[in-house]
C-alpha cells in the first residue's frame, strides 16, 4: 500500500493544481506518520525487515525531492532533515522515556523504569536507567 500512494503521488503531481498538490503532499506527510507508527515494537527486530523500511523511507524521499536526483538517498534525508529509520526508532524511545521520567505519567510505564542501580555507585545520585533484558521467542 505504501508503495501504491507513493506511484499515485507522482502521477496526481504531473497533472494537478496546485491545491490538489499540497492536498497529497499531506498525505505523503502521513505516510512518513505511518513510519512512525509502533517505533517500540520495532527495537530490535531483523536487519532485513529493517531495510525492508529504510528502502520504503528512501522512496518517500524520491518522491518529495524529485528534483535532487543527483544526491544519494541519505544525502536526501539529511536535506530533509529526517533521520534514516533506526535512528528514528531509537529517537522515539529515547523521547518517551524522558517524558515518562520527567512527568511520571503514564504510571504503567514508569512502574517497569529502574532508577537504581543494584550496588551503591558515585553515580547513584544520577537518575541514570538500569537495561533489563528480555528474551522474546516467538513459535
């Protein structure tokens, strides 16, 4: 489906106005959105479905900037100043953990943050995080 809007766009802007332009540059904004969307569940998952992500984010880019052919697709994002999806995943957990940390809310997910360390540090008087790791099989 990605790909479907992506080759709609391109046809819509060759024959449209400019109204109907900036309508589908909304929609290639939601679909940047859908990138977005569920970045916890994709920590860690496979490298090929990863690429299989990047490559759709380096289509969005075509599409967007179809007058920079000449700049690569990760020169593209960096003019777009987006970062390439793995950076973007790590990014949005990044941020929901510090705004958990800072408001205490939502109390589900500040309940499973560790704040202390197992052993007495010189750095405990940092709020620093404790990684836990979990094993997740699926069969």
């Amino acid at each position: 489906m990605f790909y479907f809007s992506l080759l709609l766009y391109i046809k819509v802007c060759y024959t449209a106005t400019s109204l109907v332009i900036s309508r589908v540059y909304f929609h290639l904004v939601l679909m940047q959105s859908i990138l977005d969307n569920a970045n916890s569940i994709m920590y860690g998952m496979s490298a090929s479905n990863m690429h299989k992500l990047q490559s759709a984010q380096n289509s969005l880019t075509r599409v967007v900037l179809p007058s920079l052919r000449h700049l690569s697709a990760s020169g593209r994002i960096i003019y777009l100043h987006w970062l390439p999806v793995h950076y973007r995943i790590e990014f949005k957990i990044a941020t929901l953990t510090y705004k958990t940390l800072a408001t205490c809310q939502p109390s589900y997910l500040y309940n499973l943050l560790e704040l202390q360390p197992s052993r007495a540090l010189r750095s405990s008087t940092q709020q620093l995080l404790q990684v836990t790791i979990y094993v997740y099989r699926f069969w």
